[in-house]
C-alpha cells in the first residue's frame, strides 16, 4: 500500500497555482486514505512532460489546463492550473465520456463526498 505520491514541482505549474493544503498533506502522508476500506480512487504521481499531459486530458475531456490528481477506473479528479485561488475547484470526468462530468467547489468537497460515497 503506498503512502505517499508525487506531486508537480512549482517550477512546472504557474507561479500563482497552489495545491490545497489538504492535498499536499496527504502527498506526504495517505494514512488517512489508507484507513479507509474500499477508497476507490488512487493518487496519481505527477507526470514528467505536464505539458503533454494538459493536451492529453484537453483531447479527453475538451477543457484545457487540467491536470489529474486521482483516477478511479476511466474516471479523473483534475484541477484546473489556472485557478489561482489557493484551493482550486475540482473537475471529475470520465474519460471515456466528456459530457459525463462533474465539479466540486474545492478538494475538500471532493473528498468529502467520495468518502460519503462508500461509508
């Protein structure tokens, strides 16, 4: 069971895009994840070329500047790199149907509904 994952370095995202605190906790320390029985979605590791990979999801899902942080089967939580607020909105899309899409208002939104999901 993994425990921690790797996230974009700073130098590869825009200057004024932060990840929410919660999120960079938990790239340190998924116990609390790891608690969980039957979380469906796993963190995924940062990709190398974060450039290809906007264009890859901007094919899938035809929205751009998204990166995807979880995957659950064909589905991707993403943040979008141009939201500067400090706790970016959260896009959930089914990648294999772009019109099958979802959002949250932040991280902890999401979070919070998914666990709902299974408890």
């Amino acid at each position: 069971m993994r425990n921690t994952f790797k996230i974009y370095p700073n130098d590869k995202l825009p200057k004024q895009f932060k990840f929410p605190d919660y999120y960079l906790k938990l790239s340190r320390n998924l116990d609390d994840i790891n608690k969980i029985e039957y979380f469906p979605w796993w963190f995924e590791d940062a990709e190398d070329d974060i450039d290809s990979y906007i264009k890859i999801l901007k094919r899938l899902t035809g929205v751009d500047y998204l990166i995807s942080f979880a995957r659950n089967g064909d589905w991707a939580a993403c943040f979008k790199i141009t939201d500067f607020s400090g706790d970016p909105r959260v896009y959930v899309y089914d990648l294999g149907n772009k019109n099958n899409n979802y959002e949250y208002n932040d991280f902890n939104d999401w979070l919070q509904s998914e666990m709902k999901n299974i408890l």
